[in-house]
C-alpha cells in the first residue's frame, strides 16, 4: 500500500470515529464536546485543517496533504480539543519546513511537543 492510499484509508478511520464519537456524545480529555471534523485528502486543492495556521508559508499541495494528515491523526489521538490545536499546527509546520514528510513522526513530535506543556 503506497503512502497517500493509507493516508486516505486512515483519513477515512479518523471521520468515522470522530462521527460515531460525535454521535455517541463523547467527551474529549477536556471535557469539551468532541467536535472532530473530516477532511477529504483525495480532492485536489480542498483546503486542509491546517492551512489557516500556515499564514504566508508556502508548501507543495503533496507537503501540505502530508500535514494535514498528521494534524488530524495528532488532533485523533487526544480527542481533538480545538485548544491544541495552534500548538499541533505549529510543531507540524516547524517539522515540515525542517524536511519531514512522515506522517507518523509529524504526530508524534507534535503530541510530544503538547504533552511538554
């Protein structure tokens, strides 16, 4: 399976979660409403959740897919608490323009990154 087929295929996890967590009435670790919100990464120029953050930075369509995902499996993880997420954005930023394109390791470093403040 190639990198943006399982990008899609956890893209597609993450919406049914958080809509099935929405639907349940589930709380995030804050005790705030999970009010997670799908992305579509298979439609060319949509807008990722993470572009508001970027200001006047500039990223190949590819690279921005990459952080978008990873904001969304970073946002997953800790119940997407909308609080955290200039925080998750910024660390994703700061990785992508030091040259990570790992999905994984972007989250990763993004939540490590939350859980020190």
């Amino acid at each position: 399976m190639d990198a943006k087929t399982r990008d899609l295929a956890l893209l597609a996890f993450l919406s049914l979660f958080c809509a099935v967590s929405a639907w349940a009435g589930d709380r995030d670790v804050f005790g705030s409403v999970n009010l997670c919100y799908r992305i579509r990464a298979d439609q060319p120029g949509r807008s990722m959740p993470i572009t508001p953050f970027l200001g006047d930075q500039k990223f190949d369509p590819e690279t921005k897919r990459i952080m978008g995902v990873a904001f969304e499996m970073a946002r997953a993880a800790i119940g997407c608490p909308s609080g955290a997420d200039a925080i998750i954005a910024k660390r994703i930023i700061e990785l992508a323009k030091a040259g990570e394109r790992n999905t994984e390791r972007l989250s990763e470093f993004a939540l490590d990154t939350l859980r020190s403040q």
